[in-house]
C-alpha cells in the first residue's frame, strides 16, 4: 500500500518533505546542525505547528526512535521510500497496537522544544511585517 492511500487526502509531497527534514535528526549524528535545516523546512510546509508536533510524535519518532538505541545507527540519510513505507504501515495498525515509540521519547520532546520556536520565528520573519499604523484607508 502506498503512502497516498493512507494518507487520504493529504498532501503526500509536502508530508514527506516534513518527514525528510525530521528523520535528519534521527540519524546517528549530532542533531544540533540539523535543526536549523529542519526548522526551515518545516516552516515552508503547509502544517500548522500542532500538525508537525504531531507528525514529529505520532509518525517519524515511532519509525525512528530505534536508531537511537542501537550502537551503529543510520548515520547517512535513511532512504525515503523505506520511510514512507514504515511511517504508512505504522499508521494502518489500530492506535491501540501501535508502538509508542517510548525509546528516547524525551529525545523527541527535546527536539519539539528546540523546532518549535524556530519555525514559528522563519514563520514570522517570512510572513508581511504589520505596524499598528499600517491600515487601508478609503476615499
């Protein structure tokens, strides 16, 4: 089954854009130069900040969080359509058979704190600069 039909509507080439940007910082690397490229990728995408919180919770940490807990992870870039793949048979199991995705849950929740307010920074720097003067005026 493809990710399309699992996804049901969405945008499949913006959610897999948020997933390679994310899985980044998964790899068996530090993440600290990947966050900013992250951040900016994720600010370019069409989700709302509650949207990636929740992709970052829900699809990417569950599919990843083991390359954190083995001693020779994927250091390189792990491979887009094994991602989908997973992410899309992770999210047909009933919630209920779903792994958590426990291992390293704080390592995801560190990684929220350090996206979430840089994107909403790249969101606000991208987005028209308003002054409490600037108002349309009619003749």
């Amino acid at each position: 089954m493809s990710p399309a039909s699992v996804l049901a509507g969405a945008d499949v080439e913006e959610r897999q854009r948020v997933w390679r940007a994310l899985s980044d910082l998964y790899l068996d690397t530090s993440y600290r130069d990947s966050v900013r490229v992250a951040a900016r990728e994720l600010a370019r995408s069409p989700y709302a900040l509650d949207e990636l919180r929740a992709i970052l919770f829900d699809e990417v940490h569950p599919v990843l969080a083991r390359n954190l807990c083995v001693s020779a992870g994927v250091w390189d870039r792990f491979d887009q359509d094994w991602l989908a793949q997973s992410i899309a048979r992770h999210r047909r199991r009933a919630r209920w058979l779903r792994p958590r995705g426990r291992c390293q849950r704080r390592y995801a929740c560190l990684l929220w704190r350090l996206l979430e307010p840089r994107v909403a920074g790249v969101r606000a720097a991208a987005s028209p600069a308003r002054s409490r003067f600037d108002f349309n005026l009619r003749k």
